[in-house]
C-alpha cells in the first residue's frame, strides 16, 4: 500500500488494473473495508472496475458472511455487463446456504 500511495502522491494516475491486486490482497487478509476504500476511491477517479475486481469485493464480501452486499456487488457487476467467475458463484451460493442453515438452526 505504501508504494501505491507513493505512486499517487508523485501525480501518477493508476488504472483499474493497478487497483486490483491491492484490493484483492485486502479481501484476502480480511481487510475488506480497506479495500472498499480503495474501490470507491478508484470509482471516484472515473475508473471502470474490471470484472475481477467485481469477484475479489464479492469474495471478500461473503468471507466475511456479509451476504446481501456481496448479492448487491454481483448485481452491479451484471449491470456493467462483467462476467462473475464461476468461484464468485460457488462463494455465494455457499454463503447462502449457511445463512439459511443458521436461520434454519434458530428457529
């Protein structure tokens, strides 16, 4: 991250691509809100997230159980016509399935 900072602070602009090993190394250390951050930051520059920054969000996203913004996440992604990998479904799908079974358990 220092070096990304660095690279910003010299007037460098980075691309979408640049963002998205960052924000995949963050939802894989479960830094997730970081890397949220850092997506609405490259947003807020004009940039396109690509579709594997989309699937890192949404992994992270449902790592963490948060179910409903990772659902929110794939709809965007579907709505800038990016493709999800398959994982990004088998994560969700899996996710789904423990908060029902939770639900289930509960009542």
């Amino acid at each position: 991250m220092n070096i990304f900072r660095e690279f910003l602070t010299q007037g460098l602009r980075p691309s979408a691509q640049s963002y998205a090993p960052l924000i995949e190394a963050l939802c894989q250390v479960g830094r997730v809100e970081e890397a949220k951050s850092l997506w609405n930051d490259m947003k807020n520059k004009g940039l396109q997230p690509i579709s594997s920054t989309h699937d890192y969000i949404i992994n992270g996203l449902c790592d963490q159980g948060d179910v409903a913004e990772g659902m929110d996440q794939l709809v965007a992604m579907l709505t800038d016509k990016l493709k999800p990998k398959q994982r990004t479904f088998s994560n969700l799908l899996c996710c789904l399935s423990q908060r029902d079974r939770q639900i289930y358990i509960l009542e």
